[in-house]
C-alpha cells in the first residue's frame, strides 16, 4: 500500500503534490479560475460531498492558495478567492487540460478552452529555455537531480 504523503522525498513535484494532490484540489482551483467563488458555486458545479469540499477550502486557505473573504454581514457567508499563490497554479491547470485534450479527447472536443482576456485567442502552456530562450520540444528536455 502507498503511504498516505510524499513525505521524505527530497523533490519539488513531490512537495507540490503534497499540497495540490489530492483528488478535489485542482478541480476546486479550475472552478476559481472559472470565476465561482462561493460554496454553493462549487458544491453545485462539482457534485462534491459538503463535508469533502468544506475541507478542501479549508485547506486550500491554510495553506494560503484561496482566501475566505465575506461578502454579507448579516448572516456572515464567505467567498473563495485565489490568492497570487493560487492564481500561480494557472499553468499547471492549463499545461494539464491540453495533455487531456492531446491524450485522452472526447468526440466533441474540449469541454472548455483556455483564453486570453484582451482578444479571446486560445491560451497554451509551452517550454522555452531560459538560456537560449527557444522553444522546446518534450523530447528535449532531460530531468537531471542537481543536489
């Protein structure tokens, strides 16, 4: 059996999918990028168990990726926003729906599409070398440990 964390494992990757690995975590941050910010938004849009999502926010906010802002006083209800740490998992979320839209397509095509706000042209994620600043094919790049 596997254990439950990555604990012990000296790797960027591993410590990244300690925070966002967990099955509800890059849907829940998809949904922000989507523009729901409350509960019932998300509980609505992802047919997640209350109990499971009030969890993932919760964490999600402790571990200061989403921010609990209100937005009524009389009840107090609550917003989820995306802090700059949570707004910086856009890649990753992008860089995995075009792997899902390459490797795993449905009939219809993508059910939704990364855009960019000033002209509604379609946003990708691609490799660039910081030292000869080219673009890089997935053939070209080699993982090497360096400590």
């Amino acid at each position: 059996m596997l254990p439950n964390t990555y604990e012990g494992q000296d790797c960027n990757l591993a410590r990244s999918l300690e925070l966002i690995g967990e099955r509800w975590t890059l849907l829940i941050v998809r949904n922000a990028l989507l523009g729901v910010k409350r509960f019932d938004g998300f509980l609505g849009n992802l047919g997640i168990a209350r109990n499971v999502l009030t969890n993932r926010l919760g964490r999600l906010v402790e571990l200061g990726i989403m921010a609990k802002v209100p937005y009524q006083d009389k009840p107090v209800r609550y917003e989820y926003r995306l802090t700059p740490m949570g707004r910086d998992l856009t890649r990753a979320v992008i860089a995995l729906m075009q792997w899902g839209d390459r490797n795993l397509p449905s009939d219809e095509g993508p059910p939704r599409r990364a855009e960019h706000i000033g002209c509604q042209g379609h946003v990708h994620v691609h490799l660039g070398c910081d030292k000869c600043e080219r673009p890089v094919h997935d053939e070209e790049v080699e993982v090497r440990r360096i400590r």
